[in-house]
C-alpha cells in the first residue's frame, strides 16, 4: 500500500495509524448522529462554475459552542468537480468519508449515508479542533488520493438543527437514485461479482462479496459502487471475480468466490454461501446496518439495526449482537447485512427468504416503507406480509411475539425447520 504524506493544515495529526483508534463516549467532547441526532454524509458531482476549490462553509454552530458531552447533528456536503469525475463514483467517494475522518487522532466515525456517527475526543478539542477542521481533512485527501477524477472540492457541514432537516432530504433523494439504478441488475444477468476488502484494516480476515442482488453489509458499497470502485483504482480493494462454475446454485456457492475468499482472508475460509444465514455464510466486520439472528422457537429469523438500541427477541441487542458475529468471523445462524438486502429477492433465499422474518424493529418497517412491502408481494407472501412481522410494540421474547405469529398465520411457522 502507497501512503501518500500530505500536508493538512489542522491542529490533530493525520494518518493511518488512527484508523482503528475506537473514541469511548467517556472520552468524546461532542457527538453526532448515530441515531441520536440527524446525521449524512453526501458526495455530488458538480459542474465547474458551482464548485468553489477549497472552500469550507460551516452552517450551525461550532465546536466552542457545544458544551461538553452534548450531541449535535451532523451533515456533510461535499461537492466535486472533476473532468473526469463520473456520477457513478459518488458512492465510492463518498465511503471515502469514513476512513478519512477515522485518519485523524481523536475523531471517530461509523457506518455511513443517513446513519453516520462521529465523536471528537476531548483531546481533540483540547488540541484546537474546530468543525471546518473536517473539511480541511475531506478536501486534501480527496485531492490528494484521487487527482485523475477530483479537480475541485468544497465542503459544506451542518450543525444547525432545523436547516440539517432540509438539506438531508437532498441526500436521500440521492441515496434513493443511487439505489433505484441497481434495480434492473440481478445476480444472474452479470458475469462478475466484486471483491470489497476495505474493511481490512478493522477485520483482517473480512471479505465482502457485492452482487447486484446483495449490497455490502455496510449498505454503502453496491455491485455498481464496486465497479465504479475498480474502475477508479484497478488495483484496490474492489476486485472483479468471474462467476465461472456455480457449486450450489440455492445456496449461492461458486468456486471462483471460494478461492478468492481463502485467499484474501489470510486462508482462514475456505467457503462461502450468499444466500444463506445457516450454512458458512458471509462473515461480517463491524459495520454492518442490521443483524439477522435466528429464532428457534418461531422458525424464523429476525432482525435489529444500528438505530435500534432495544432489546430483541434473541434475548441481545444490537451492540452486544455485534460482539457476537463481528471481526470477520462465520457464525451460522447471526450475519451483518446493510438494510436494503431484506427487499432482495435474493435475501437469504435458501432460508425461505423474506418470509422467514418474524420481527424487526418499527422504524425498520418504516425506513424501508413501500419496497418492503413490494418485496413482500413479489415473494408471492402478499402486501400483508408486513403486518404479520411482529415488532417491538408486540414483544422482546420469543414467548411474547410466538402467539401474534400464530394470530397472523405467519408463514415462517409452517416452513421447513430453520434446525
Ligand atoms: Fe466494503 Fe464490506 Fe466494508 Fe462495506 S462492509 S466497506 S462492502 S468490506
Ligand atoms: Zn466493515
């Protein structure tokens, strides 16, 4: 790996070295987003005249306005011009976010888009850092890491509560275009899946495998983020792999995924399955949106994200899910996935797909809305499917949700046995 030296004029030291430094909520001064206020990150491609070569606006308040320990939101704007620029590449700039922030000693960031998370440490602040200090950061390592596409860039961060309302519903309409060109796409009608290693540097033994029908379990990098990805840096992270020979068709096993997995994962996996939570599934670093985890006594699985700090049915919440089945590790019956493969009709389809989920958290059902329920019908499991998961409103056990399964006939109770 190149480690490109630049200069960024900010009061913190830069550099890789921080990458896996975790900033403990004793430690942190400020933080924002992760559930806990509004937060985005978007990456736009723009023309010439609109972008401004390293300019920096800060809208809100800054850090000597925020007292110690407090939470505010968050929005980061960063628009690129660059002849060569594609839309295409937002996405993977926009990935970009996360270890560019994580760069800096005494700033913290995880998961992505809508849902970021990011804390500055009191050593930071102690130190002089102020909120424009992560344009400074954005603005040289785009320019440095990708002269060919990024000619300018200017950043935009908001802290202001009301104005972060409207300016992130920019960013979903982004996220919902982004994700709308995927569409058409399936697992079948491509020759090639995508690598994703980027999350090496926390799991050394993690891959993801992106296909059309399955997003990265960090929901940010799509097959056409992956492509764009290696179309931008042929040798990085994101690597084509040809389908070739197909070993198990239900359970999505191909020798070309296997080789490349064993051997990007220090030789420590020697199979994987797409399509299932049962059987040597995909592993999972630390960033995944949403955890699945099996139900024995309903037959189904069920699902709780990020956001959702609650208890679960499995008798766990998220973050102690995520000490369970984290680290780049197979762990049969738990897995990381990004928010958007529950619509796939590719989603653990050797499990029974959609309909095998018996809970999940409401703000799910309401984050994913109409495409839950249009994946539902076209399952064949009908546009009532929906009302048939129980929630948090229903139960936190197996035994509290297990009679409003029976009530609703939910079809995960007359499936094969999940054991
Ligand atoms: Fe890549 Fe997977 Fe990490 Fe997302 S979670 S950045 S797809 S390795
Ligand atoms: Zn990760």
């Amino acid at each position: 790996i190149k480690l490109k030296i630049v200069d960024i004029p900010v009061p913190i030291t830069i550099g890789p070295a921080f990458e896996g430094e975790t900033i403990r909520k004793k430690d942190a001064y400020v933080e924002f987003g992760g559930g806990r206020s509004t937060s985005f990150e978007l990456v736009r491609m723009m023309s010439a005249d609109e972008v401004e070569d390293g300019k920096i606006e800060l809208i809100g308040p800054d850090i000597d306005e925020m007292p110690e320990g407090s939470v505010f939101p968050i929005g980061f704007m960063i628009d690129i011009y660059g002849r060569k620029m594609q839309e295409d590449f937002e996405g993977v700039l926009e990935r970009r976010v996360h270890y560019n922030i994580n760069y800096g000693e005494g700033l913290w960031h995880v998961a992505q888009r809508d849902m970021c998370w990011v804390r500055i440490s009191k050593g930071a602040k102690a130190a002089g850092f102020k909120i424009r200090d992560f344009g400074e950061i954005l603005i040289a390592k785009y320019k440095s890491d990708y002269p060919a596409i990024v000619d300018r860039v200017q950043v935009t961060i908001v802290t202001d509560k009301d104005i972060i309302e409207e300016k992130i519903k920019i960013a979903r309409e982004k996220y919902k275009a982004r994700d709308a060109r995927l569409k058409g796409l399936t697992d079948e009608s491509v020759d090639v899946f995508y690598s994703c290693l980027l999350c090496q540097s926390f799991a050394p033994n993690h891959v993801c495998i992106v296909t059309p029908q399955r997003v990265g379990l960090c929901g940010a990098v799509s097959w056409l983020d992956a492509k764009a990805s290696n179309e931008i840096t042929p040798t990085g992270p994101n690597q084509p792999i040809p389908k070739g020979e197909c070993l198990d068709e239900a359970k999505g096993m191909w020798q070309s995924m296997n080789e490349f997995v064993y051997n990007s994962s220090n030789r420590t996996l020697e199979e994987v399955n797409l399509y299932t939570l049962m059987d040597r599934p995909m592993t999972s670093c630390g960033c995944f949106e949403a955890i699945l985890a099996i139900l024995p006594l309903c037959n189904g699985v069920m699902i709780t994200t990020r956001e959702h700090s609650g208890d679960t049915p499995c008798g766990m919440t998220f973050s102690t899910l995520a000490g369970t089945c984290g680290g780049g590790v197979q762990t049969p019956g738990f897995m990381g996935i990004g928010r958007t493969y529950l619509t796939s009709s590719k989603f653990i389809s050797a499990d029974g797909g959609l309909g095998r989920i018996v809970w999940m958290p409401k703000d799910l059902k309401e984050y994913l809305g109409q495409d839950l329920v249009d994946a539902a019908v076209a399952a064949g499991l009908g546009a009532d499917f929906v009302d048939k998961i129980a929630d948090e409103t229903v139960g936190i056990t197996e035994d509290e949700i297990l009679p409003f399964l029976e009530e609703k006939q939910h079809p995960a109770l007359t499936m094969k046995p999940l054991m």
